[in-house]
C-alpha cells in the first residue's frame, strides 16, 4: 500500500511539474514583446524618392500607403511592398514617414522610427550603427549613360576612363565604385537619385552609377538611357557580398523586431524578391509609354 501511495504522488509530481512546466513556456511567449511594436504600428522611414523602390504619388492606386503627416501625398514601391508583406504577416499596421536619404540611419538609432526599409546597402560601416534583417533584394552594381554616348558601347570600366560622372550622395556607388574607374572625374554628389538621373540627362556628367533596380527604372522612364552590366567581364566593379545585399534597418541591440522581420523573408526566395521588383518597376510613376 505503502509502494503504491508512493507511486500515485511521483506520478501527481511530474503532472504538476509538467503543467507548470507548460504555463511557464505558454507565458514566455506571450509575454514576448517586440521592441517599437508595442503600438502595434509599424513606422518605418524612406525618402519617397527613390524609384523603383520608393516613391511619392498623389492617389492610393495600386497599393499605395498614406506618406505620414502629408495631405493627400502616398507613398508606393518595392519598399512600401515589403513593408506591407511584413504587417500582413502579423497583423500590424503600417505607417510611412518621409525623410532625406542621410536622415535614415540617425533616425532609426534614436527611435523616431522603428525601422528603414529605403533601398540601402548592409554595408559593414552601417552594420556598426545600426542592425540588419535581410537581405531583401540582391543588387548588382552597374553604370547608366545615353544612348547617344560614346560610352554607351563600353564593355567594361577601363572603357569608361576619363569620363565625368555621379552617384547619390552617401552611398557605396559613390564613395567605393565610381573611384574604381580610371581617371574618372567624379562630379559633386548628388542629393537623390532623381537628381542624379537629371545630370545625366541633362548631359551634366557622361554616366552615373546606381544598382540594377535604380537602373532597370530609369530606363524605364527614359527611352535614351541604356544600362552598362559589366557583370560577365573581368574588368567589372568590385563590391562585397554586404554592399549589394539590401536590408532592414532597426535600432542596435532590436533583436526582436530583427528576428521577426527576418521570418517574413526567410519565407520569401530570390525569384519572390524580383517578380515583386518587376512589379513595382512597372508601375512606377515616371514609366513613359
């Protein structure tokens, strides 16, 4: 009787312990917050202005999302179409605030946004200051130039020597690649990608350099720009793998929100990320028939 009391409390033990067990690791997981999500909102920054993978227009067609604290001002892109997969995912809202292209990382490190989703390169010197989910697209670095050009038939960037040229300001277009054309003369930076388009067309520089996506949209928008992919040439760009993967930005040390968009992405494949980008490339607004 003794030996089958015994038993009966081991085994009233092991339930408790179980159940308790089961509580603790159910009330682990509710408990779990994601940092900035508290709101249930997700406010991230771009520029607007960076077609294709952000931009502003002035009607919610196709998708756009409201740009925050505009009237009547929308903002819509490969990046906006992320965003949006993100919040679908786990039921969050989402809002959008505009700012210029070098208030991004500052912005996100003091908490005015919980994250950056503008089209920027997981390059080591970012990944100092701030923490990366991603990548969210693969960008291979080419050159724009006029149809008309003389550098429109080059095959490789010793062919591009001598030639003036830009790139937006703060990015690894300008500051690593264009220096690795010979004799290049690098021309003052220019502020945003719309401008850097205009010098180009505007025959203020000779070519400009950017990633394919900025590319394939230009083309896009102006039928005498042609791409320079010197991708199958020995004689082409050097990047490293961080400075043509494009992701996530949030805050230092924001695992939470980090891990959690990095579970969206995991399930998407590169082919998701480029028929998303043909997309939007599509319906950017300066396309010309």
């Amino acid at each position: 009787m003794k030996r089958l009391f015994a038993l009966l409390l081991a085994l009233v033990m092991v339930f408790a312990l179980a159940a308790c067990s089961s509580s603790s690791s159910d009330d682990a997981e509710d408990d779990t917050v994601i940092q900035g999500l508290e709101d249930g909102v997700l406010t991230i920054a771009m520029e607007c202005a960076y077609a294709p993978y952000n931009w502003t227009q002035y009607d919610d067609s196709n998708g756009a999302v409201p740009i925050s604290g505009s009237d009547g001002e929308y903002a819509n892109g490969y990046d906006v179409m992320i965003a949006k997969l993100i919040c679908e995912y786990y039921g969050w809202e989402l809002e959008v605030i505009r700012t210029d292209w070098d208030s991004l990382v500052p912005g996100v490190q003091s908490g005015i946004y919980d994250a950056v989703i503008a089209g920027q390169s997981m390059t080591e010197e970012r990944s100092e200051q701030v923490d990366f989910a991603g990548p969210y697209y693969y960008a291979s670095i080419v050159c724009v130039t006029l149809a008309d050009s003389e550098y429109a038939s080059a095959t490789g960037l010793t062919d591009l020597a001598g030639g003036t040229c830009t790139a937006q300001i703060a990015t690894i277009w300008y500051d690593s690649m264009l220096p690795q054309i010979p004799d290049a003369q690098i021309q003052t930076a220019a502020e945003t990608a719309p401008a850097m388009l205009m010098a180009l067309e505007t025959g203020t520089v000779d070519f400009i350099c950017t990633d394919m996506p900025t590319a394939m949209g230009a083309v896009a928008a102006y039928d005498d720009m042609v791409i320079l992919d010197f991708s199958d040439s020995d004689d082409n760009f050097e990047a490293d793998e961080g400075e043509i993967n494009i992701g996530v930005s949030v805050m230092k040390g924001n695992t939470t929100l980090k891990d959690a968009i990095d579970e969206v992405l995991s399930t998407m494949t590169v082919d998701d990320f480029n028929e998303l980008m043909d997309e939007a490339i599509a319906i950017q607004p300066l396309t010309e028939d």
